[in-house]
C-alpha cells in the first residue's frame, strides 16, 4: 500500500484567536495525511482512514478541512475522534454521503508536536467499483504562535480504485529461480526498514513501509506476518520475494516476523520489533509556588503528563525565549528573573519525539527602588572619582551602571547596603567630556530586583587651572585665549605696518613736492641773476665766467633735482 495523503488546497487561515496559544515557535510547514488501514480495495470492504497532521517540527493547535470523496464508489459509515489531539470542535466532524463530503473545524488549548497527530478517523465502506479521488479543501493548519499562522506548506492528492473480490492479489509478485542445495537450515533473515530503522526506538510515523531482505542462493520459500505477540510464527509460505509492503500499523508494539526456507526445512525466524506512539503526552496544568504573580524572583513550577505507550522522556522549560532546559523533573525553579511579565512554556516529550506543550504568564514584582541622595558636583575628564550616594532596602545590594549620552554603558559597579540601607558607589573610571546618567537598581538576597532609579544629566567637563573673576579658566580655554591674543597681535601688526607705510607715502609725496619747489626757487633765482649781470659793466673776462657759472649750476640744479626726486620716491 502506498502512502495516501490527502490533497488540500489553502483559501483561508482559521480565525481562531481564543485557541491560538502564544507559544514563540519557529514557524517551518505542515502537512496532513490520510492514512488507511489496507492496501486493496473490494466491493462490500470497509476500511479505516485516519486524517492526521504532520507538523513537521511545528507547534499546532487548530485545524480546518472538507473532505471530499466518490459518493458513488465510497460511503463513510463512522467517524471516531476518539483519539483526537483536539479537545474542543467548532464543528464537529460532520459527513454527507449524497454530497461526498466531511466538514471539520477543531482545535486544542495545548499546542503539539508530532509526524501522525490523529485528527479523527473515518470508516469508509467501498460500495461500488472504480476510482475515487480524494482530497481536502477550504482547510488550514494553525501554529500554536499566538497569530493563528497557517503552517500548512506540502500536500499531495490520493486516489483508490476498488476492484470486485476476485479480482484481489495478497501476495507480491513471486521470484522465480532456482535454489542450491543446502546442507543446513537457513539463516536468520536480515531486515532492512527505511522507515523503522532501529527496532530498539519509539516511532512517531504510523504510514506504510516497505521491508527489504537479502534472498540467500538456497531458500525457495519465505512466509512473513506482522503482529503483537514477539514470538509468533508466520502461518505459511507466501512464495519467493525479496521485499514486501505493509499497511501502517496502529500506536503499539508489533513484530514483523520472517522466515526462510530451503531444502533442509524452515529457518530461524527474525521478530523484527516495531513499536509506535503517535498520541502526544497527555495535556498538563502548570502552577506556581508561591504564585504566579510574586516578588519572588526564582518560583518553582510543577507540571506532570502522562503517556500510554512509550512514556515521558523528558520536559523543557523555557522562560521567554531563552535556551531550554532539559530536565526529568516535574519540579523545577527558574533561574532569578528581572521585574516584569515573562512567558513560560514547557514542553513534555515522549520516547517517540511526541510533544505536548502548555504555557503560563509569570510576573515578577519589583521590591522598593533605592533612592539617590547626592552625586558628585564635579566631574572632570580623565580623572574619575565620580561617586553617589543612597539609601535603599537593608542588606541589600545595590547594582550603578553609568551610561553616557548615547545610552552605551560605560561602567558597572556595585556595594551592599548596610542595616540602615545608605550606600555609596565611586566610578573610578577615566571619563570622556560628555553627559552621563547614572542607573541604580536594588537586589535583595534572593536575587529580586527593583525597578531602575535613573539619575538626572550628569555634565563631565575638564578641570579649571585658574578662576578669575568667578570665571573657571580650563586647559582647553586657556589655549584658546593665547591662539585669540597671538591671532589678534598679527592682525595688529598687520594693521600697524600698513598704516605706517601710508604714512611714509604720504610724507614722501610732501617731501618731492618741497624739493621740487624749492629747486624751481633756485632755478628762477640763477635765471634772474643771468638776466640781471648780463648788462653789468664788468670785463669781458669776468663776464664770460660768472655766465658759465651760473649756467652750470643751473644745469646741476636740474640734475640735483631730478635725482632728488627719483630717490625720494623710491623710499616707498
């Protein structure tokens, strides 16, 4: 028989908020499956189907369908949900023979983990001959994540064709061959199961499966049987084949049992055990002690499920979304917990991988916040020293996180508080030039906490060399007054000698105006001189002297005042 799954077709998530429980998992896929309890299909047969869900690593808790079906070949005659991981139904499994269909809306207030989660059961009567289609539609499969998450990702359609009695083979197509001749009984055959591996383990996946064998030259016979007792003998031989088929089996142990035969005779048999568990552990109550509201930071819970067939293996406790803790107890007290709500879930597992899960709110009660009394006024950088003072709880301990002014911490530092509750902290740190807060939080000796007291902006500036006036002359200003003073002394300066070289401009423009004037007065009166002693009775002698006198001097004049000039005008 091969593995007939139900094809469905997603139009909607369920809009089940009341049974969406707030369980954190990661969301992957599920599927469902319908399994059926025979591989061949007659007129007048009736047969089992069981719908069932694969949740694939997935915690679920709701689920929606219509089953459709051949009226004219399939009639269904029961539907049990017994077994139902549901415990409550919105619509109960309902079925329309004339229609062909099953109608189904149920969920859990428990979320579950497992590969053959049982939906219900449909008892299918084959009342006519030929092919029937299978499938599901208008369904969902809802995570257990508080948002009604549909996870359902792979489906597959199924078919069955129904044949009249006669028509039916039971046994695999026989291996025809020749045997040698055995000198001995044959051997212990040797099993080979995909999907049952380890016959020592629990299994979750109720399906068929296939068994493989390895024929031996000398075996002409091979009689196989599946049941619940470990030493049965199978009834007869079957023919000679190497591999077989078997429907999937109901939650319990079995034994598939083997045996070969040669010429000697029939050969030890192999009760190959396979045992399966596809009921997650019963659902379970959490509680608290002392409660689940309390300043206690460290309560202790208790939870205990049960499971029929391959027992609890183990429990995980998870508090928010922390790692979890494996643990066989079914006590166990958290690890001390801030103030505030936090989500507790724990899981029971079975030795088959199934799982039951149950949640609870817990809320942690802050005890008093401390009180800051005084902080230090000054703060400067590199220096540290920044210290606070307090009261608080007695015998307490009292936890300062410095952060600085983009909330990055900077400092961690502690003290206990004495009978009287005062305390102080000093940060011996080196700080930056920035604004700090400073965050003081309360731990008693049970580990409870207080909510945060958060300091008002604490300046951290560079220290003063010298006050003036009141007015604190720091490092940094100091060298910001000479860089002024020594910029403002360039201007000057600068200022100065451009105005002085204005000055000497000026003056020597008076100064070639002067000279200019007063070589004109030379001039004219050398000029005047000539014209005056040129009609002077003097000797002829004399009078041709004083005119090249004159004249010559009237010549340097001119030169002495063009040279003047020039280098008067080159002092600039």
């Amino acid at each position: 028989m091969t593995n007939m799954l139900f094809h469905f077709s997603l139009r909607r998530t369920i809009a089940i908020a009341f049974i969406a429980l707030a369980l954190p998992f990661i969301t992957h896929a599920a599927t469902f499956s319908f399994v059926l309890d025979k591989q061949t299909f007659a007129t007048g047969d009736e047969f089992v189907a069981t719908v069932a869900i694969d949740s694939e690593s997935v915690g679920i808790n709701a689920a929606q369908g219509t089953v459709s079906f051949a009226p004219d070949v399939l009639s269904v005659t029961k539907i049990d949900r017994a077994d139902s991981v549901f415990n409550f139904w919105i619509q109960e499994p309902t079925f329309s023979n004339t229609a062909g269909k099953i109608t189904f809306l149920g969920g859990s207030t428990s979320g579950f983990t497992g590969s053959s989660l049982k939906v219900f059961k449909v008892t299918f009567k084959v009342k006519g001959i030929g092919k029937s289609d299978i499938t599901l539609t208008d369904g969902a499969i809802t995570a257990s994540d508080g948002s009604g998450t549909n996870v359902l990702t792979a489906t597959k359609g199924v078919n069955i064709t129904s044949v009249s009695k006669g028509e039916i083979v039971t046994i695999p197509p026989p291996i025809t061959r020749p045997a040698t001749v055995a000198q001995k009984l044959p051997v212990i055959p040797a099993l080979s199961l995909a999907l049952y591996p380890d016959p020592t383990h629990w299994y979750n996946r109720s399906v068929p499966f296939t068994a493989h064998w390895v024929l031996p030259s000398d075996v002409s016979d091979v009689a196989t049987s599946i049941t619940k007792d470990p030493r049965s003998t199978p009834p007869k031989s079957e023919g000679l084949f190497d591999n077989k088929t078997f429907p999937a089996l109901d939650d319990g142990v079995w034994y598939l049992h083997i045996q070969f035969k040669n010429n000697i005779g029939w050969g030890p048999i192999n009760h190959y055990r396979i045992a399966l568990d596809t009921v997650p552990p019963l659902p379970f109550k959490i509680t608290a002690d002392p409660s689940f509201s309390t300043d206690n930071p460290t309560p202790t819970f208790s939870y205990e499920s049960a499971d029929q067939l391959s027992n609890i293996a183990s429990y995980v406790i998870r508090v928010d979304n922390k790692k979890g803790i494996i643990t066989t107890s079914s006590l166990y007290t958290i690890p001390p917990q801030a103030p505030g709500k936090h989500r507790i879930r724990i899981s029971a597992e079975d030795n088959a991988s199934n799982i039951t899960e149950n949640i609870a709110e817990l809320e942690i009660l802050p005890i008093a916040s401390p009180l800051i009394t005084s902080i230090s006024k000054s703060a400067y950088v590199n220096e540290g020293e920044l210290s606070a003072t307090g009261t608080s709880i007695p015998n307490a301990t009292i936890e300062a996180t410095l952060r600085d002014g983009n909330k990055a911490t900077i400092a961690v530092t502690s003290a206990d508080t004495g009978a009287d509750g005062n305390w102080t902290i000093v940060i011996d740190k080196p700080l930056k030039k920035d604004t700090y807060t400073l965050s003081i939080i309360a731990k008693d000796k049970r580990g409870a906490q207080s909510l945060p007291t958060i300091s008002g902006a604490i300046p951290v500036r560079e220290r003063p060399l010298v006050t003036l006036g009141g007015i604190e002359i720091t490092q940094s200003l100091f060298f910001i007054l000479i860089t002024l003073v020594l910029v403002l002394g360039f201007v000057g300066g600068w200022l100065y000698e451009r105005e002085a070289k204005l000055q000497r401009r000026r003056k020597v423009i008076v100064a070639q105006r002067d000279v200019v004037n007063a070589f004109a007065m030379i001039q004219k009166d050398v000029e005047k001189a000539l014209t005056d002693y040129d009609d002077h009775k003097i000797t002829e002698e004399e009078s041709e002297e004083i005119v090249f006198l004159l004249k010559r001097m009237s010549a340097t004049v001119s030169k002495v005042e063009k040279y003047v000039s020039e280098n008067i005008a080159e002092i600039d």
